[in-house]
C-alpha cells in the first residue's frame, strides 16, 4: 500500500501537469516546472510576451479551499523569485516584467487561474 506522502505527490505531479497543460492552451510557454529556488520551490514558470509569472498550483476537495491554501508568507517569497527570474530573463534579451499567479484546481470544477497575486 502506498504512503499518503506518495498519493499527495503523484496527485501534485498531476495537478501541475494538468495545470501547465491549461495554461498552454491560454497561450502561455511552459519555462520550467518544480523549479527550486534559494528561497522557494516554484510550482511552475510560465511567459507570455514580456511577462514571467511564477505560477503556484493548489489542488483541493473544494475550489474555495485551493483558492485559500496559499499562505502569506509564501507569497511574499513567490514575489521575489518571480522578480529574480524576470531580470535574469531581462539579462538575456528584452526587459520583463514578472508576477505571481495561482492555478487552483478541484474534482469535477473548472481550473481557476488566478492573476497576479498581491
């Protein structure tokens, strides 16, 4: 029988893959998944034109529970390394500008995308 660590870690796996997959189809480029960071660990990367987003994906019973399961203390370190990956992506060509962004996710719901997360 497998652990409940190992089913929330498949389930995760899933729900970032489900999540890059609809952001793909709102026109967004997949730059990297589970990317670590000295200070976090981002979910997904994703741009679009001149915009980096650090895209978070919650999956939850509920879409009011994934819409609430960002803490704040994280969200203040997902601004920061959008903001670091914005200027190394600035370094290497035109100047971005970045943000944070939810993908909340629930059985039988839509996904919710949530912009720029303040």
């Amino acid at each position: 029988m497998r652990s409940v660590r190992a089913r929330a870690e498949r389930r995760g796996r899933r729900a970032e893959a489900f999540a890059a997959f609809y952001l793909r189809l709102k026109g967004w480029r997949i730059l990297a998944r589970r990317l670590r960071l000295p200070m976090i660990e981002a979910d997904l990367v994703a741009e679009r034109g001149d915009l980096v987003a650090v895209v978070e994906v919650k999956w939850r019973a509920t879409p009011e529970e994934a819409l609430g399961a960002l803490p704040p203390g994280a969200l203040a370190r997902l601004r920061a390394a959008a903001a670091e990956l914005a200027a190394r992506r600035s370094a290497a060509g035109r100047p971005r500008a970045s943000r944070v962004d939810l993908v909340a996710l629930a059985p039988w719901s839509w996904p919710r995308h949530l912009e720029d997360l303040r």
